[in-house]
C-alpha cells in the first residue's frame, strides 16, 4: 500500500451499543455517475474487495437529492437476483454517504461496445437472456428500472451480467399504478414517458431494452442525433431503421420491432420475449469467454 493510499473508517455501533471500526483502503478508480464516484474498496481485516460508491454529503443538502438517494437504497437493498449487482450496505462519514456494491471488473457493456463497436448476435442473445432474468425479478418485485441502457449494466469477473444503478428506479405501490416523473436517458426514453400523458409503467423497461438490444446490434442507437430535442421527436415519431450495411438476423430485426412500438400495451411481455424465436433458434451459451472483451467469439 503506497504512504497516500486514503483509508475510509466505517463506524459499526454494536447491539451492545459498543462501536467498532471497519477500516477500508480506497484503491482504483473505477468510474463517475451523476452524483458519485465509484473506487475499489478492499476491507483491511478481510481483504475483501467492493466497488465503494461514494457521494459527497454537499451534493446531498437539498432534501429531494437526498430523498432520491434514500429511496435507491431501499430499492436496491430488497433485490437479490445473480444479474443484479450485490448491494453489500451502506455507511456515512462526515464528508460522504458510501454504498458498497458488489465488484464487477469487466467493465460496463458500454466500453464493450465502444471497443468491439457491435457485438455478435450470440453475444447479444447471451446477454440479454440474462437482462431479461433480471428484469422479470424486478417486474415480479414491482421495481421499474428506468435507466436501462449500456452504461448500466455491468460484467462481473466471470462475464455474468451484473445490472446496476438503480437510481431512477421506483416501487409501485400497487399493481396498476401509474408513475408520471419524466425521467430516464434521452435515447432509451419510452414515446410515453416524454408524451407524459397517462403516465408510464413496467412497459418503459421493455422499450429500453428494445433500444439496447439494437444498440449493441448495429453499435449505435436507433433514435441517435446530434441533438436531444431531434431524437425526441424521433422517438415519438417512432423513426428508426435497420442499416443496409449491417447484416441482421430475421429473428433479431423482428423482436426489435416488436418491442420499439408506440403504443406500450402493444409491446411484448418478458415472457414473450424470452420465448421468441431470437432466444430459442440456437442453444445459447450460460457465460463467454474473456477473450470477447476483445474479439468476437470464435464461430467453430
Ligand atoms: P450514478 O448513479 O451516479 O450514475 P453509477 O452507479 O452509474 O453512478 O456508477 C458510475 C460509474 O462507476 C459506472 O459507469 C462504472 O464505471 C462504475 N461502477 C459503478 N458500479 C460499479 C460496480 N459495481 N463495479 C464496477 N464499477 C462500477
């Protein structure tokens, strides 16, 4: 450990009332969010190694930020789901508020993409098999994501699908409710959402992941322009197409129509899309090799 290594001190009162100190080394840099930033953490006594998401309490004065931040750690706190990133627990200190997640070291599917710039279609059936696994739990839990996108969803050290950042997330209290926050990230955005009519539920998920399976597809999403008020009005347009250069599979270009239409009671249920021809025409790997953070797999 290098003399400038920072050590974060958590305090643990005991049932007893006593207090202990849980002492962590706050390593490398992992990347930034809206309001954290995200460090290796590895516990002193058990060397256990978490990615530390770090909040400073400044950012956290107004009661709405913290509020938002109180209610993703309650969402994420009640999911355990293999695809869901580990919520661990959280602590504070005087300056910050830290959460302590499960580490993924493979990065986020969005440097992959960046990388490889499109993936093959058995990556992306691998892949999304295990988002849809994750998003049935959460829909099963009445937990809307909101923010499904390729910087959201993570590789763990064993190439398994880890979805994280549940910060836009809600709970609907009940079956049916209606959630009117416009939220949610410009080029996955639901036509509902931005038509903010009626409100929005678990269907805005299923967009997104029409518009992530065709991101990671074609290396670029369907709605994409150079400004955010264009792709708006792309989106509610429903004005996408399929690039004449880049071979899709009939199976692949149907579910992704499917999915990106307007009307969101038209569009598939989880289950319809797990029992489309896209995920049963071919067995599908459970895991792919490391290697294809680099280069596609291998066909033989
Ligand atoms: P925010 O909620 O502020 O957007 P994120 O949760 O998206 O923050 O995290 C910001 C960045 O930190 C991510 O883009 C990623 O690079 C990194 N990161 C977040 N969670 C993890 C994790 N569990 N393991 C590894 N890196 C992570």
């Amino acid at each position: 450990m290098s003399s400038d290594t920072q050590i974060i001190e958590e305090k643990i009162v005991k049932v007893n009332g006593d207090t202990a100190i849980k002492r962590y080394s706050k390593g490398r840099f992992l990347g930034k969010g809206g309001f954290a930033k995200v460090y290796e953490f590895v516990c002193l006594e058990t060397k256990q190694v978490t990615a530390g998401k770090i909040m400073e309490k400044s950012a956290l004065s107004k009661a709405r930020a913290r509020q938002k931040l109180m209610s993703e750690i309650k969402i994420h706190r009640s999911l355990h789901h293999t695809n869901i990133v580990r919520f661990e627990h959280y602590f504070e200190d005087e300056s910050n508020v830290y959460i302590m997640l499960e580490l993924c070291t493979n990065q986020s599917l969005n440097d992959l993409v960046r990388r490889r710039k499109r993936l093959v279609e058995l990556e992306v059936q691998c892949y999304l098999q295990q988002v849809l696994s994750a998003l049935k739990y959460m829909h099963s839990h009445r937990v809307i994501h909101r923010d499904i996108k390729l910087g959201n969803i993570f590789l763990s050290d064993k190439m398994e699908i880890k979805m994280g950042d549940l910060g836009l997330a809600a709970k609907l209290e009940f079956e049916g409710e209606r959630k009117r926050t416009i939220c949610g990230t410009p080029n996955y955005i639901a036509p509902e959402i931005l038509e903010g009519k009626n409100g929005h539920s678990y269907e805005v998920d299923v967009w997104s992941f029409g518009v992530l399976m065709y991101t990671m597809m074609i290396g670029k999403p369907p709605f994409e322009t150079n400004d955010v008020k264009t792709t708006y009005k792309r989106i509610k347009m429903n004005a996408y197409t399929f690039p004449d250069h880049i071979s899709i599979s009939e199976e692949a270009r149907d579910l992704i129509s499917r999915i990106l239409v307007t009307d969101p009671m038209e569009r598939p249920t989880i289950d319809d899309m797990l029992n489309h021809a896209f995920f049963t025409k071919n067995p599908i790997p459970k895991l792919l090799p490391t290697s294809t953070l680099a280069v596609p797999p291998s066909s033989s």
